[in-house]
C-alpha cells in the first residue's frame, strides 16, 4: 500500500529532518514494505536520498526556471534528486485558484519528465449534498486533461469537506466512490480527508483503497508510523 504524508505549510527545515530521520528508522527497524511518501514545506526540501521513503513537492511550476515569483521548477527539485509531485490538491484548487486547466498542463509537464505523480481529485460539501450523479459529474471533470493510464499515477480521492475537518465519509461511502473510481483509471487510489490514528486501519481494510494521504494526523511522526503498521498489518 500506499501511505503518504502531507505536510501542508508546516515544521521547519529542522523539525522535517528529524520527522524524515525518525521514519526512516521505524521503516527500517520495523522491516516495513508499504511505500512512504512525504510531501514537506517547499523551504524543508532537501536530499534526503532514502532508499526507505520517498520524498515528494507539494507543487511546483511546469517549468524549469524563470520568472515565477513565488514558485519552484525542475531546476530547484533537481537539486534534491525530487521526482514525485502532488497536483490537483484541494488547497491549491480551491484557495490558490488553480484551475482544471492549468493543473492538466502542470499534470501534462511533469508526466512528459516522467515523475511520480499523486493526483488529487474530490468534490465539495454542496456537491455532495446535491446527489451522487452530480457529484460524480464534478469530480469527472476533474480528470479531463488528465491521462489516467500514465504509468507512475497514483490518485487521492480527498471529499474536500473532509479535509481538515474530522469529518469523513462512512466507510461505505469511501468504498462505493472508489468502486466508481477505479472504473476511470486502474491507478493505485488512495482515500485523504481527516485519515487519523482511529480510523486508519478500517479505512485501509476497504475494496479499492490502496492507502492513505494524511495531512493534520501525520504531523506527529509516532502516529504517522502507527498508520504505516496498519497497512503492514494488513498486507494486501
Ligand atoms: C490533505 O490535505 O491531503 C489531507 C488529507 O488533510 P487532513 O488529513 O488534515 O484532512
């Protein structure tokens, strides 16, 4: 499985390297085989170059330089060997303004570089309220541009009204979206919205769930490795 943590706009260079260090060593003491993902603060990139976890950007400009305030391209990630993306996350959609479009170009330029990309996808609170077909209908939209069959995809669906707010869909709900999911790309699917200590092993024990994206709960490195075991446990 799957398990990835997003670390949003949080810790410092310091405080990330010593999270990174501690889960490496619990991966390497407790022999675990999940694959780990972090996704730190732009400013705590570094080359942490483990064979153990795999570090990602929480987002960068499709270019490899130039004239963009504010952002980051392939020349900075290249410093630190970084070749997985997160793109499409709810945050950027929704509170930095990135549109479908230009997240299909992002999405279209670190593809044609050949970087693991994890692709968020997930409908707001009004959405889900206003019924399954157009909620399916707005989360399809947010594939158009987007080559599901690319080989190094793997996709979070995170309900955007989960995210951060202890709220999660019912273990049912989960199952059935990544049911219809999976019918749209075979890529590994993760589930991301409020995913903690409690509820990270029922989640992980669904059809279709091949792990997890954790924001707020993976901030405590311990209860990030807790969820890491989970998925060992149940080794699917
Ligand atoms: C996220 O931001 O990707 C996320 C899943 O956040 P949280 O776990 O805090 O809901």
């Amino acid at each position: 499985m799957i398990i990835a943590a997003n670390l949003k706009t949080n810790l410092t260079r310091k405080s990330t390297t010593e999270y990174i260090n501690s889960l490496e060593a619990y991966i390497k003491s407790s022999g675990v085989s999940q694959d780990v993902l972090v996704f730190p603060a732009m400013s705590a990139l570094d080359s942490f170059n483990s064979s153990y976890l795999s570090v990602g950007a929480q987002n960068a400009y499709p270019t490899k330089n130039g004239a963009f305030t504010g952002e980051i391209g392939t020349e900075q990630l290249d410093e630190f060997n970084i070749t997985t993306i997160l793109i499409g996350h709810s945050e950027r959609r929704h509170i930095l303004g990135e549109t479908q479009e230009s997240i299909a170009t992002k999405f279209e330029y670190y593809k044609k570089l050949g970087y693991t990309i994890v692709y968020c996808v997930g409908e707001p609170l009004q959405k889900r309220e206003a019924g399954k077909e157009e909620m399916m209908e707005y989360i399809s939209a947010q594939y158009e541009g987007i080559d599901t069959s690319y080989e190094n995809l793997i996709i979070a669906y995170e309900p955007v009204w989960a995210i951060g707010t202890g709220l999660t869909p019912t273990l049912e709900d989960i199952e059935e979206i990544h049911t219809d999911l999976k019918k749209k790309s075979y890529a590994p699917l993760l589930y991301g919205g409020s995913v903690k200590v409690d509820n990270a092993k029922e989640v992980l024990a669904l059809k279709n769930v091949d792990g997890v994206l954790v924001g707020s709960a993976a901030l405590k490195v311990d209860d990030f490795c807790h969820m890491i075991s989970f998925a060992e446990e149940l080794q699917k």
